[in-house]
C-alpha cells in the first residue's frame, strides 16, 4: 500500500502547481491573440498523415525532431497536392489561407507536446512565423545571466583524503602475476655460424611433411561479449610504469620492405653455365610447361573469392536441396477443365511466361463436342509475377496449340502447331509495351502519371486485350494430324528445297521444322516466295488492298502466308526394314541455338535491338540457291522420336532418283527399340552438343551422337511413366524427369546414377510440361505445369544450380566411359559370335566328312568267322599251356 501524503505535503504541492500555472500564464506567448479553446487565431492545428509526410519530407523523429521541430514548405507544393488529392488533401481546410499568403515559403511546426491538441501546427502570417523562428528572451533568463556574471569565479582548495575502504577494494581487483615468467633460448650450433645457406626445391606432393596448410578459423577468445564487470576506481589513480614479454599466438600477416642483393657480373656468368641451373631447368621444365598450359585453358578471370562467398538470396541455404514454391498461375474461367501442353519463358522480359491450354477430351469426346469446342476458342496466355490472378495477354489460336516457340531472333514473333495439323502465326509488337509496363507495376498507368477526367475513364483498360493470329497455313498443305514439336531454324544457315543448308544472309530466324504423327517433318519458310513480274498498277492495287484488309486489329506482318502457306521441304520417314512409315512426336537438331548454355541472355540482348528496328517481313523474299553459299560444316541428321517408343537417327537432306528425277527422302540410318511407350522428350544437352536426352514410356536413356551400338545410359522400366524430361541449364551433370504421379525426379549424375538424387512432389495429377529459366546467377526457375492447367513456377536451390569443381570434364568422362563400355560389349559379343560361328562350321565340317560304304553280307559273316577261329585257336594254346587239354580233346579240336 503507498504512504499517505501528510496536510503538509499536499499544501506545498498544491502552491507550486498554482506558481506553475502563474508562470505559464505570465509566459509570453510566440503566438497572436487566443481563442475560447486556447488557440492562437494565427496558427492552424492540423493532422498530417504519413502519406503527407512522405510527400513533404516532414517524417516524425527523422525529419523533424523535439530539437528541430521546423520544416518549410513550398506554397506551390500545397496547391499542387491540394488539386492532385482535393479534399482528401491534409491543406484542404487552409486552402484560401494559404492561396492569399504573401510569401513563397510556409512554416510547419511539429508539436511533439500536443500543446494544442495535434501533433502539427500551421503558421498563419509572417509574424508569428519571425515570433516562433526568434522568440525573445524573458526577464527571468536575463536577470540570471546577469547573476551568473556577478559571480567571481574561485579555485578550490585541495584538502587532505580521507579514505573509506575504497583503496582495499581497488587492491582486490588489481592484476597480479601469480606465475613465473616464461623464459625461452634460442641457440644454434657453433660450427653453421657463417656457413652458407643451400636452398633446394623439392615436390610438396611426395613428401608427408612438404606443406603445411594454416587454414583461418574463428578464434573464440577475441569475440567473447562481455555482459557484465566490476572494477574499482580511485579519484587519484597510483601511476605505475611496469612491462613485460608475452607469447602473442593470435598469427596476423605481416610485410615489410627490403632492397634485394644482386650478383656481379662474374658471378650471373658462371650461375648460367653451371651444370645446377641446366638439371634444375630440366627438371622442372615439363611441370613449368603444364602450368603454362593451365592458365590457357582456365579462365583467369573468374573471381573464385565471389563463388565462395555466394549465398542463397532467398531461400534456405546452401544445404537446402529441395524445390521451393516461388508462384502459381491458374485462371477460373480460362483454365477450367483445360489441361497444358506447352510452356515457354518469354525471352527478353523477365518474369512472363507463356502458356499454351487444350481440352482434356478424348477423341471421341471431341466429336460428339465439336460444337462446344467451337464456341470456346483456344489459347495461349501470357501470365507475369506482377499479377498471378489475371492473365496479361490472350493469343486466340485457331484450334488446340500442342507447341509453340518464341523466334529468337525477335521475340515477338511467335509459331505454333494446331491439333488440325495448321502452323500459325501471331506477332504481339502492339502488346510488348504491355507486357514490359506490368512487370514494373501493372498494365494501367499509375493516377500521379494520367490525365484523364473523372467520369472518362477508359473501361476496358484493365481487361486482357486478345491477340487473333496473323497467318495460318492452308488445311489442304498442313499436317494431317496434330503438330507435336515445333522449332525455329537458326539464323546462320537456311534450307534449301533439297535440303542442303546454305548461308542466311538476312542473320534472322525465317525457317521453322514441325513434326506430326502424319509420317512426316516439314519445313516451313515465312517469307514470300519469289513470284513473275507484276505491273506496277497490279502492285499498287494489291498495296491498297493489303492495307485496307485488317479485320479486329489483326497486323498484317504475315498476310501474304494467311491460308496460302506451303512447307518449302516435306521429309518422309520410311521404315528401314519392313514396308510402312514412321510416326514422329518429337525431334532434335544438333545446331540449335537453344542448345547453348547463357543462349537465352545472349539472344535477349540481341532482341532488343531487332525489336527497336521494326522487321518488314511482307519484303523479305526466298533467294535463289545458286545465289546462296553451301555450308560444309553443319549438320543435316536429326533425332526423332516416334508413337512407337522408336528412336531414329535420319537425315532430312533429299535424295534424288537417277531413273525419274524425283527428289525422295532415304531410310534412316538407324533405328533404337529402347522405349515402351511414346517417345514425349527429346532434348539435348546444353553443355554438348552430342548428347541427347529421351524419355517414353517407363523409361529414360541418354544418347551419344555418332554411337550407333545404342544409348550409353539406359534407366530400367520405373513404376510411373515419365512424362516430360529436361536438363538443367547450369549444370552439365543434372536433369529433370516429370512423372504421371505428379513428382518430379530431380538426377545428379554427380552424385550417383543407379537412381534419382531425390525425389519430390509438386501436384496430385500428371506432369505435362517443364521449362528451366535463368533469372539471374542467384536465382534460377523451373516452371512445371500438370494436367488440371496449374503452373507451378518452383525455386531452384543452390546445390542444384552452382556446378562443383569440374563438373562439365567430369561428367563429359563419364559418358566417353560408358562409350568405351559400349565398344567394349560390341567386341566380346562379336568374339562371341565370331567363336561360335567356328564351332558350327567345325561340327558341320565333321558331318560332311566322306561316309565308309557298307560291305557285303558274305564278308561279314567270313569276317566274324575267321575271328570265331582265332578266338579257338588262341584258347587252345592256353589250355595246352595249362595241361587242361587230354589227347580225345586234342583229337576232337583237330577234327
């Protein structure tokens, strides 16, 4: 319970609050005349929010402060706020105030005390601005100024110290040696004083002792946090001059200076002819040379202390080994029940992806919904991490798109493969702007930046604009049946119409390879073909027509394709060894330019510029190939994969019939069995050009180009089948394989290569599409879509993106092993046959030897007969010889 306060306490603290409130009352105030409720009539209490504060800089206990309590503000800032914000603006209330004040600049006082009931006050008028900017000085402060100056200032007088204990307490938290100093002698032996010094070199590698590694560690005496320390103090501290010698082990590095010795002359000369220096110099000659060679061969730039130091900037660490969730896209309206066959990263704006929707219908399902079908069109939608919820752009698509590819030599172009069996075409240049403006803060311009009227706001400025496509092929010239995999041609060589690669000279993207289970691949060109010389009222009419024909905002980039494009190439695929063709899903080819790693940087750079200058792709023509350079050194074979689960290695180039002049595609060289069921992936490697990836059915293989004794890496049948695979685009050793149950296998052959390094689930349904992206060399995506149309955009750890020491030689020996392995079987299965083949012939030739002819009854019968007599003969002897044999035997025997 608290004291009670005695009469008396409580009198003298009732007097001094009335002397308090006498003295506030006599305080000259800095303001006018006040008002009923105390305030001054030329200062304005007033709210300021904090989005006040942030505009005019006047933040609470940063920009303004108890001590610093001012801030000027400009009269025109007011009024530009007071029009953007109106009545929502804090100055709305002094609006005419402050449009009639005669000065530029207005004082804004922060009132920390709230001594007129807010936290800031608005000055009025120019006097009270100078009143609270220069208060004068009261009466009471100069009398005591005064006073303090009328005091004669005295130096005081020492007087003897008297001590109360505190010298014992100070003697008790001194230091004192309590130990022996140590002592240490270094000496040496009499006879090597002045002896010369032989220095040798020698290999730290052979020897246990040759090196010893000093690594830094953390020494925990120097980082102890001290929490708490009594010591003693003394007014007039004793002075005591002592030192001492110390074991410093705390290893710190050390420099110094020196001017190094030369020899003479003499002395050069014959160091150089000595027979040392020539062993020497042989001796270290070839380690000196492999040096030299290293630093040719590694890149002397690369800052290892930065890779060291590389931390995971945001998620887990570098022990964190699993896929994080980074975003989602899905759409109610535009997603439901669809599932997704294709995605692809927009090349030169960071965070858009695009995403290709089909039904999930059966065949048969299609055709009795046919005309449901048509009234829903068919998409591709561009999502952004800025807005998750609403798609950013709308490609309408003439029937379900099962591929698609961005041009990489200009992003806004785009090709896709219809289930029709029709390549289409859009070019989204109108929506790039769009699309670049949302990735720093939505498609709509922000209030501070707009100039439109209250009430003439546009409506349809938030809704997704839909892009319809520019061309599309002929029916009749198309695929007969769904397009699987569609593929731009590099911009440094074309095909011609035998197929023979020639040089591009227009250094851009103008071909595209598809491929259809039809038995067929086809090239595509989308420039116009050279046609016969029109008359210049012709071109002018047609001109005209081009330009006036541009139904729904549709540009007319490609109107001279729109339903009279032809494949320039149609490439068959005849079974090798039986009568029939091939069904192809997916191909490969060796010079692609997304077979390089860093490509997708590489190329966005070089997009940006081609998207500055408008491409006119309506002049561009189809040279002549007399006209075109035939290059040697590119490849023209192609892996396919089939409906089979064949994998067939064939050349696209025609052949021509020397008995009609036909142009006619050639078998395969090869074809594998190693999948049981439909080949979906087939990629290569992005660290060598010559090694594929494949995966049908319940299995994967790795391929080598140009080992035809079958994939040096074959994974036994799985328990899920695979559905998509892809590898990793900054590790040579690590690939993705999506399963039917919704997880992904993630394999680091790094690390071991019977089985997948892990395991992980992303959704319940199957996986339909992966795509890797390099956002930047902290952050790597992988975008994954399923079957109920939901893309999961997962975050790449550490361990998954950051290769180890030499992991790209590593990895490119593993595979020139299995390559030996392979050559290796080949021959013992070819000594094997080869064995057996001798002993078949050695048992034939055994068989086919002459047959001895039979002999004649008579001689057999005279042949045992003479053997029956010698057989009697013999015995006879014998029982002679035994005295066995009486004279009526003998006698018997003779007759």
């Amino acid at each position: 319970m608290a004291p009670k306060k005695s009469k008396g306490t409580a009198s003298r603290a009732s007097s001094k609050a009335s002397v308090k409130s006498k003295e506030k009352r006599n305080d000259p105030s800095p303001v006018g005349s006040v008002d009923d409720s105390g305030v001054p009539s030329d200062i304005f209490p007033m709210v300021v929010t904090a989005a006040s504060q942030e505009l005019f800089e006047c933040r609470v206990d940063e920009d303004v402060t108890k001590d610093d309590p001012f801030k000027f503000l400009k009269k025109d800032d007011i009024l530009q706020d007071m029009k953007r914000r109106a009545a929502v603006s804090d100055f709305h209330p002094v609006k005419q105030v402050v449009l009639n004040y005669p000065v530029d600049e207005l004082l804004l006082v922060f009132d920390r005390d709230f001594t007129y009931g807010q936290s800031f006050y608005l000055v009025l008028t120019e006097e009270a601005k100078e009143r609270i900017l220069n208060p004068p000085e009261s009466v009471d402060e100069q009398a005591l100024e005064d006073e303090l100056d009328s005091i004669i200032c005295k130096t005081p007088e020492p007087k003897p110290w008297v001590s109360l204990g505190s010298d014992l307490e100070i003697e008790e938290e001194s230091v004192v040696e309590t130990r022996s100093r140590l002592k240490y002698k270094i000496s040496r032996v009499r006879r090597k004083f002045g002896a010369p010094i032989m220095f040798s070199d020698r290999n730290v590698s052979e020897t246990p002792d040759g090196y010893l590694e000093c690594m830094p560690y953390q020494d925990q005496n120097f980082s102890i946090q001290m929490l708490e320390r009594s010591t003693g103090t003394q007014a007039v501290p004793n002075l005591k001059s002592s030192s001492t010698q110390t074991v410093w082990k705390y290893p710190r590095n050390m420099y110094t200076q020196y001017e190094p010795r030369e020899f003479t002359a003499e002395e050069k000369e014959n160091f150089m002819n000595s027979e040392d220096l020539k062993n020497f110099v042989n001796l270290v000659a070839s380690r000196f040379e492999m040096a030299l060679q290293q630093n040719e061969i590694m890149d002397v730039f690369f800052d290892d202390w930065r890779a060291l130091s590389e931390e995971e900037c945001i998620f887990g660490g570098k022990t964190d080994t699993h896929l994080k969730e980074y975003q989602s896209f899905t759409d109610l309206k535009f997603s439901k029940e669809k599932t997704i066959s294709c995605i692809n990263w927009h090349p030169t704006i960071s965070g858009v992806i695009a995403v290709a929707l089909t039904e999930r219908l059966s065949f048969e399902e299609r055709i009795n919904d046919s005309t449901k079908l048509l009234l829903n069109p068919s998409l591709i939608l561009f999502w952004n991490f800025s807005d998750p919820l609403n798609p950013q752009l709308m490609l309408e698509c003439p029937d379900d798109v099962f591929s698609f590819e961005f041009c990489p030599s200009d992003p806004n172009i785009i090709v896709g493969g219809c289930m029709n069996g029709q390549v289409v075409l859009w070019d989204i240049s109108a929506h790039a702007e769009r699309l670049q403006g949302t990735r720093t803060g939505g498609g709509s311009s922000s209030t501070e930046n707009t100039n439109t009227l209250p009430g003439f706001e546009d409506k349809h400025a938030d809704e997704t604009p839909v892009m319809r496509y520019c061309a599309v092929s002929g029916i009749e010239n198309s695929h007969k049946a769904p397009i699987t995999d569609v593929q731009w041609l590099p911009d440094y060589f074309e095909v011609s119409r035998t197929g023979v690669p020639l040089e591009n000279k227009n250094q851009m993207c103008v071909q595209i390879v598809t491929c259809a289970p039809d038995c067929c691949v086809m090239f595509w060109d989308i420039r116009a073909q050279r046609v016969a010389t029109q008359s210049v009222t012709d071109k002018k009419q047609k001109g005209e027509e081009m330009a006036l024909e541009n139904p729904h905002g549709v540009p007319n980039t490609f109107k001279h394709l729109d339903l009279s494009w032809k494949p320039l190439i149609r490439v068959n695929l005849p079974k090798i060894d039986s009568s029939g063709e091939y069904s192809p899903l997916k191909f490969s080819l060796r010079d692609s330019s997304e077979n390089q790693p860093g490509s997708n940087v590489d190329k966005s750079q070089q997009n940006v510029g081609n998207s500055e200058g408008k491409v006119e792709y309506t002049h561009l023509r189809v040279p002549s190939a007399k006209q075109l350079k035939v290059l040697e050194d590119i490849s023209t074979k192609l892996y396919i994969g089939m409906e089979d689960g064949e994998l067939i290695y064939t050349d696209w180039k025609m052949e021509k019939d020397n008995d009609s002049g036909r142009l006619f595609s050639a078998k395969p060289s090869r074809c594998f069995i190693e999948h049981d069921g439909p080949v979906n992936t087939v990629r290569r490697s992005p660290f060598f050009k010559d090694i594929i990836l494949t995966v049908g059915g319940w299995t994967f293989a790795i391929w080598k180009e140009g080992v035809m004794q079958g994939p040096i890496m074959h994974m036994c049948s799985a328990t899920m089948r695979g559905t998509v695979g892809h590898w990793s685009l900054s590790r040579p050793g690590v690939f993705f394989i999506g399963k039917e149950d919704g997880n992904i296998e993630v394999w680091d052959l790094m690390e071991k290569s019977h089985e997948p390094a892990q395991t992980q689930n992303v959704t319940t349904t199957r996986i339909t599409c992966i795509k890797p992206w390099i956002v930047s060399s902290k952050q790597h995506l992988l975008a994954v879509s399923d079957h109920f149309g939901t893309v999961h955009i997962l975050e790449i750890p550490w361990a998954l993106r950051s290769p180890v020491s030499k992991e790209k030689l590593t990895v490119g020996r593993y595979f020139e092993e299995e390559v030996q392995r392979l050559i290796y079987f080949e021959k013992q299965a070819e000594m094997r046959a080869k064995e057996k083949r001798e002993m078949d012939a050695e048992e034939l030739r055994k068989k086919m030897e002459s047959v001895v002819p039979e002999m004649l009854v008579e001689q057999i019968e005279e042949k045992a007969q003479k053997e029956y007599q010698d057989y009697l003969g013999l015995e006879k002897v014998i029982l002679k010889d035994m005295g066995l044999l009486s004279e009526e035997d003998k006698t018997s025997t003779e007759i």
